[in-house]
C-alpha cells in the first residue's frame, strides 16, 4: 500500500504545530498563555463551524428528500408525462431550479425517463422535456 508523500496540512494542524512551537519557544509565562489561548479559542472556533455546517448538511439533505418524494410523487401520480412547470405548479415552495436539479438526480439514478418534444407557440416551435416514473 502507496502512502502519502505529501499529505494535506490542514488548519487544524497548523494550530498544533503552532502550539507546539509555543510550547517550546521558551517565551515568558504570560506570553506563552495568552497564545496558548487564542490557539484553543481557534481550534474550539473551528470544532463549532464543522458541527454547524454537519447539522446544516443534515437538514438541507431531509428538505432535499422531502421534495425529491413530493416530485415522485406528482409523477407516480400523473398518467401522462408531465413538464417541469406543471410539477411547480403541485408543489408547495417548489422553484424550477430546485424541481430540475432534482429531476436530474432522478434521471441520472433511473428512476425516471425524460421526453424531449417540440411544442408550436405563436412565438414559434419550443422544446420542453417531459417527465415520466420508469415503468
């Protein structure tokens, strides 16, 4: 097994090394305290945004599989194909941007199939994509 020849330095072990550096500078008591401190304040600093991004991480992927089940449900429902901004339409706090960035995930693990047509508009013809649960 190949190890690392130059593994990543992170920030947290930056810190240490500084601490530690610190620690051996043989600086006075009150000088090596206070950066004692502020070296502890900043790692405790960075332990608190990784919790936070951790729980937001968690709550946007419980919204995230909230409306993926909403939208297949729309089109588990649905007997036709329908388009995207039919499925707005159904969907409470649904935006295009969120409804197509799911419809993607959906598409890409296969659990949906997707129908490019070519609509006639007084503007001229437009291509709008269908959607419809695998069968």
């Amino acid at each position: 097994m190949a190890t690392d020849v130059n593994p990543k330095i992170t920030k947290r072990d930056n810190y240490n090394t500084l601490y530690e550096l610190v620690s051996n500078a043989g600086l006075d008591t009150e000088t090596e305290t206070r950066l004692h401190d502020f070296i502890d304040h900043e790692l405790e600093l960075m332990t608190q945004r990784a919790e936070k991004s951790k729980k937001y991480q968690k709550a946007h992927k419980a919204a995230d599989d909230a409306m993926t089940d909403a939208i297949m449900d729309v089109l588990s429902n649905s007997t036709d194909p329908i388009c995207i901004s039919d499925i707005v339409d159904k969907i409470q706090d649904a935006s295009a941007q969120k409804v197509t960035y799911r419809l993607g995930k959906l598409f890409k693990s296969d659990k949906i199939v997707k129908d490019i047509r070519t609509i006639k508009t007084d503007a001229g013809n437009r291509r709008v994509t269908f959607y419809a649960v695998k069968a």
